[in-house]
C-alpha cells in the first residue's frame, strides 16, 4: 500500500530511493559519525525564530547597515527585510532610522538588547554546532577561514564617488 506524499519517503513521488550497496560497505557498518540533533529547540524561553537569529547575526556583521545592504546581505527582497525589522523594532532588538546622507534610506542597527538577545540564543547554538563537527573531525577552522574569504571576494565594492571639483578661489 502506497503511503500519502511526504510522509516515510525519501525520494520524490513516494519513491525510494535506491541505494548503492558498495558505497554503504565502503562507508563502513557504523557509517560517518553522528551529529547530535543541532535544530533549534523551541520552547517558552526561545523569543526569536531561526530567521531572526540569522537576521541579528547578519546585522551585527555589517552594522551599520542600509535596509538594502541588509537585505542584500540576507539574499531577500527589500519588502521581506522591512517586514521581518517590524518585529524587532518592536521589541527593541534593532533601530531603524532615517540615514542622514540621503533621507529615502533607512538605517539599520543592532540596539544593545537585541545583541544580547543574539548572544544568548545564537551564540550558544554556533559553539554547539562548531564542537559537533569538530568532534565529526570536520575542519571546521579552515572551513571557516574559507567561508570568510569567499565572502570577502563575493562582496561588491562600494560604488566609487567622482572627486569633486576643486572651488574656484
């Protein structure tokens, strides 16, 4: 009997899907070590979901921040970073206020409540995450020293200002 899409299926389409025997044997009879279970827990003290930790993480990276530089920065639309700020302007978590240099930009920062509040719920989950791949022996080091660079390279460059002309005396 065919079960219902999406549940006990590991492949599209309730199909499963077919296993390589040689590479199973090969991995050995205990396979690659385990991770411990590294989703967010949820609970009556968690108070930001997992878009909203990586939102705080991204802003205190980057802070001050443009809303688009943010948004950029998160690979999400203008609208979708404006609705998630709501929220955490609300709770005191983040500022946005009129960038002065052009009054239609709005400028994003982290208020020191909401980096308390990353602190206590993000940080936490990173170490977790960190000595749990570390202790796969995954170099998580190099990793991230990678990660970095790649980041640094894939960053556009501020867009260059024409020199302004000298005043006449």
């Amino acid at each position: 009997m065919r079960e219902p899409d999406g549940v006990g299926h590991a492949g599209r389409g309730g199909q499963e899907r077919d296993r390589d025997p040689e590479a199973a044997e090969a991995q050995g009879a205990d396979g690659p070590p385990a991770l411990p279970d590294l989703r967010r827990r949820s609970g009556p003290d968690r108070r930001l979901s997992d878009s909203q930790l990586r939102l705080l993480g991204t802003l205190e990276e980057i802070q001050p921040a443009t809303q688009h530089r943010l948004a950029e920065a998160l690979a999400l639309s203008d609208p979708a970073v404006s609705r998630a700020l709501r929220p955490l302007e609300a709770e005191g978590y983040v500022a946005v206020d009129v960038d002065p240099a052009h009054r239609r930009r709005r400028l994003v920062t982290l208020t020191p409540a909401g980096q308390a509040a990353f602190l206590a719920e993000g940080k936490p989950l990173e170490e977790e995450f960190r000595a749990a791949l570390l202790a796969a022996g995954f170099p998580y080091e190099q990793y991230l020293a990678d990660t970095h660079r790649l980041a640094a390279l894939l960053t556009p460059a501020p867009p260059r200002r024409a020199a302004a002309a000298p005043e006449p005396d």
